[in-house]
C-alpha cells in the first residue's frame, strides 16, 4: 500500500485530499498545513490526520502532494527529495527559476518520481487527440476567467495563462525563438488581463490570451496545420477536427465536396472525437501514484514544468519592459 501525504489543506488541497480517498492501492495517512483554521475544516470534513510538522508528514510517507502556496513549494520540496520520497507539485513547480533549476537538480539526484499538476494535459477534451498526428504551425488559446480574489497575488500568467503555456510546449516540441507580451493590471496589484506571441525555431507561432476579469469562462484553444485545424474546448469537455481530404478518404462525422480553384476535387472532413467523461484532478494524482508503484515515467516531468515556468517568466519580463516604454 503507498502511503501518501498532503501538503496544503486551502481550496485546491481540499480537493486533492478528496480525490485521493478515490484512489484505490494507496492509503492517504494525513496533512499538514499551518493554519488551525483550514486544519480544523480538513480534518473535519475528511476525517484524517493533521501532522505537527513537515518532517513528521515527510516521515509518515512514501510519496508527497504538495498542494500549498508557491512560496512554499521548493523548500517542502526539497525537503522531500532530500529525504528520497517520490513528490507531487502543484504548478507553478516553483516561486522563482532559481528555485525551479534547483528542484530538477534536486529530483535527479533523488532519483525518485516527480510530476507536476499540469491538470489540462487531463483534460479529457485533450486526451482525445492522443492518437492523431499534430504539427501545428499556429496556435491561438484563449483562457478567460471571472474575477476571483484568490490568487490575484501573481500575476495572470502563472494564475491561468502557464496551463496554456504548457499545453503549447508539449504540442509544438521546437525551442522558443523569441517572446514579445503585454498586460495591464486591472483589478489588483498584478497583470490582470495579458496577451503573449511566442515564436518557435520550426516556425510555429502561438497567440496567448488570458484574463481573470471576463464576464464569462472560456477556456478555448484552436491548432492549425496544414489541410487541418483542430479545436479543443477545455471547459466543454469538446474537440473537433477539421480537414481538407482527398476524395473516397475515410469517412468522418461529416464531409463536405469543394471544388478547388485549380479545379482539384477536396473534401472538407469534420469529425469529433469521442470525449469520455472523467475526473482530470483523480486520474493525474492516480497516474502518479501508477507511475511510482510500476516505476514508470510520469507524464508531466519536473522538467516539463521547469520548461512551462521558464516560458511564463519571459513573458512577465517581456511584458515588464513593454509597459516601462509605454509609461515614458
């Protein structure tokens, strides 16, 4: 049986600790979290331990959640790895790149597992396209939030826009060429609302918008590539697939003849892809829990998330420089 111990018992740790009393073959020992207000709300509601101390928890387990605040996240962290315990992290997977660069030191010299919640790469619109070939050659995501106090103390690129971030780095795979970004803080002390262009060595170029002050949710992101598009719905759990084919081709949901202006015969093929639903929190926290027990790679690597951050921390110096030149 793993044991599993949770760091955080706020909004998102209640969650997890709820989700992994889901999770059959492991046995979740307990929490910690300073506050005694959010520990007495856990432990009520959940029924489990709350631990006196990092070291006790670390000590009670084989493998960590850390689900507390990103300041925090790289000295528990570390004391995890230090202790050679296998360690989930919540993204960002850390407060500063500094921070960041030591943690993938850390978990390569610990030699254990290390997934960062990346929770989009679960999303079952997303897991739909697992088995089709992407090449995308321009991407435009649109990540659009109601305003909520709750973590407006950074800003909307490591709040929403480093899911996208994410997601854009693991389709493209092509090193980041150049990064030019803009945002305004609206609402608090923090970009608010921000829109990033990052261009790749392969050619690709991705157009990121988020914002944590619409009147409406939208978690969109559209793919182009060549004789196809492809469009993924985060929050509707939808994705469609658009293509230019060639006559008597595989058949798709729907298909629609065109007469080219050379005079070439195409067919515009759309399909939707099954979407089964799912929970994406349960299957990422049971993935790792998998991953450990079988020793098998996790999907989001301490690397991954390293990478997502790194991206995110250009933008908000892009975007730092953008509104130095417009406030002269």
């Amino acid at each position: 049986m793993l044991k599993i111990g949770v760091f955080g018992a706020g909004h998102l740790g209640n969650i997890h600790i709820q989700q992994w009393k889901e999770v059959p073959g492991i046995e979740l020992v307990g929490f910690y979290d300073p506050s005694d207000e959010k520990a007495a709300l856990a432990t009520a509601q959940h029924q489990i331990p709350r631990f006196d101390s990092i070291d006790a928890l670390i000590n009670a387990a084989d493998a960590l959640d850390i689900v507390s605040i990103t300041t925090t996240h790289y000295q528990i962290a570390k004391q995890c790895l230090l202790a050679g315990k296998h360690v989930f992290i919540e993204k960002p997977l850390a407060h500063t790149l500094e921070e960041g660069q030591e943690l993938v030191k850390l978990v390569k010299e610990a030699n254990v597992k290390c997934q960062i919640g990346h929770v989009e790469r679960y999303n079952p619109a997303f897991l739909a396209l697992e088995d089709y070939a992407l090449q995308p050659m321009f991407i435009e995501s649109h990540r659009l939030a109601q305003f909520n106090p709750r973590g407006t103390d950074v800003a909307v690129i490591l709040d929403l826009m480093i899911h996208d971030i994410d997601i854009v780095l693991h389709l493209v795979k092509s090193p980041v060429r150049r990064i030019s970004a803009s945002g305004v803080a609206v609402m608090s002390e923090t970009a608010d609302i921000a829109n990033a262009r990052i261009e790749f060595d392969n050619g690709c170029v991705a157009n990121l918008t988020s914002s944590r002050i619409s009147l409406k949710k939208m978690r969109k992101t559209r793919v182009f590539q060549r004789d196809a598009y492809i469009g993924i719905d985060f929050l509707e759990k939808k994705t469609e697939i658009i293509r230019l084919k060639e006559p008597g081709a595989a058949k798709g949901l729907m298909d629609i003849p065109l007469e080219m202006a050379n005079g070439d015969k195409k067919v515009i093929s759309i399909q939707m892809p099954d979407v089964p639903a799912s929970n994406a929190i349960r299957m990422e926290l049971s993935e790792f829990a998998e991953a450990i027990k079988q020793d098998k790679p996790v999907r989001v690597s301490v690397y991954d998330g390293y990478q997502a951050m790194d991206v995110a921390h250009q933008i908000l110096k892009k975007m730092s420089i953008h509104n130095e030149l417009h406030n002269v």
